[in-house]
C-alpha cells in the first residue's frame, strides 16, 4: 500500500496519514460505502475507490478486506489486500471514450460535427 501510495516505507505512511477519511478518499462517500458495508457484511472483495497518493496525483485500488472484531463485536481493525488498478481504469476510459467516437462517426454527417465530437471526448 505505501509503495502505491507513493511513500517510501509503511512507517511514513503510517506518520503522514493520520486522518483516514480526510486523506485516504477523493471521495467521502467512498469511505461512508466501504465502512456501511463492513458493518453490514463483515468483508469486501473487490472494492474500488479513488486514493490520493503522496504526489497528489490520484490511483484506483480495488480492495478485498475483512474486519477483524473484539470480543462484544466492535470493529477494532481491518485486514486484506490492496491493488493498483489504474491502468486498468484507464485502458477502460479511454475504450470508452473510442467507442463513442467511433459511434459518433457512424452517426455524423458532417466532418465540423465530429471534430466537435472529438475534442469534447479529450482530456482536459
């Protein structure tokens, strides 16, 4: 996790990020699914969310993790694995964004509207 992240080690991980919902999520809401769901189904497996990591850019990880409990139920920690999986989210945007082009192609009439389309679908 600290290499995804950027970090040279787990313990500067550990030191830099304190606050887990304010620095481990783009997303709040993100971190209000992932703990819903624990609380309701004691494990995840696959979930993907967005993470800033220590650059400020931002990975996609997918994670499969359970919750390990004390002994009146209450969640005390986590535990599983977590995977990069931004190229994967990427190689998909950008099929994405091809095949609307290509749908854009067979549909338009004019070249003026599909360089319209064209550069809407690029990156800003």
């Amino acid at each position: 996790m600290a290499h995804i992240l950027g970090f040279s080690s787990p313990e500067q991980l550990i030191r830099e990020r304190t606050d887990i919902a304010r620095q481990s999520y783009v997303d709040p809401a993100q971190r209000e699914e992932f703990k819903r769901l624990m609380e309701q189904q004691n494990k995840i497996s696959g979930f993907e969310y967005t993470i800033p990591r220590k650059d400020g850019s931002v990975a996609w990880v997918s994670e499969t993790t359970q919750a390990v409990r004390d002994a009146t139920g209450r969640i005390v920690y986590y535990e599983g694995i977590f995977i990069d999986i931004t190229e994967r989210r990427r190689t998909e945007s950008e099929r994405q964004s091809l095949l609307e082009i290509m749908q854009g192609v067979a549909s338009t009439e004019s070249l003026d509207e599909l360089l319209k389309l064209i550069v809407n679908r690029s990156p800003k």
